[in-house]
C-alpha cells in the first residue's frame, strides 16, 4: 500500500505542476482555452489524487484502531 500511495502523492505533483507550467507557459500558448483546460485538468488531477491519498490515510488509520 506504501508504493500505492506514492504513486498518488507523484500524481498530485504533477498535477501542480501542470498548474504552474501551464501559467507560465501561458504567454507561449496563443489559444487561452487550451492553457483553461490544461489548468482545469490539473486542479482535477491535484483534487482526485488528495482525496485518494486522504482515503487510504483514514483507512490505515482505522486498521491500526481495530486491532
């Protein structure tokens, strides 16, 4: 579960990343859309992949409770 979970903290990395590139990059990309939906895609990629991460802290948690 630990390779899991650093698998979705990469994914929310590089969900800032596209973030923060595509802004940067926004004077390079003429179509304002496509830097919209690039940042779009990343906001969901960082919220998605937080949850997940949240999801199986909280799951660890209540195991080591249980037992």
């Amino acid at each position: 579960m630990n390779q899991l979970a650093l698998l979705y903290l990469a994914a929310v990395l590089a969900g800032f990343a596209l973030i923060v590139v595509t802004n940067v990059a926004a004077a390079f990309i003429t179509s304002a859309a496509v830097v919209n939906f690039l940042t779009a895609v990343g906001a969901v990629a960082v919220i998605v992949f937080a949850l997940a991460i949240l999801y199986l802290a909280v799951k660890a948690l209540f195991n080591k409770i249980a037992k």
